[in-house]
C-alpha cells in the first residue's frame, strides 16, 4: 500500500518534471491553477501522468472539484486503495 507521503512526493515529481514548476512552490496547499499556473490543458496532461503512475483509469468528474496539491494528493490515494 503506498502511503499519502509517497503520493505527495510522486505527484510533486510530475509538476518539476511535466511543468518546470519550481519544487519550492509546490505545497499541499498551492492551488493549482492561481500558485502553479496549471491551465485546463495542462490539467488533462497531468490526469494522463496520474493515469501512467497509477495503472487505473481516471474518470474527469473526480477531478473536477480539486484545486489544490492536496486535492491531487487525495484523488491519487483513492485510486491506489
């Protein structure tokens, strides 16, 4: 089973690699549109990461309401449990 810190810490590996974001500004608490400047499209690259990293499939309506790292964070930990 992995663990909520292992999430984070892949999930912030994804935004450095996928985005260039600075790993200082990634935070549980950074928003992801306002603090990291994910826009829509990077939104669906970042499912289809989610999607490689996790095996499962992904369904658009789970991630409609996050906004935050923290949210992602949760998101992932659903699907690995």
């Amino acid at each position: 089973m992995i663990d909520q810190e292992q999430v984070y810490q892949k999930i912030s590996a994804v935004l450095v690699d996928l985005f260039e974001i600075d790993p200082a500004a990634i935070h549980p608490d950074a928003h992801l549109y306002e603090d990291l400047d994910i826009d829509s499209i990077d939104a669906v690259d970042l499912v289809v990461e989610l999607k490689k990293l996790t095996g499962k499939k992904i369904k658009p309506e789970d991630f409609k309401s996050v906004r935050t790292v923290q949210d992602v964070v949760t998101e992932v930990e659903k699907l690995f449990g």
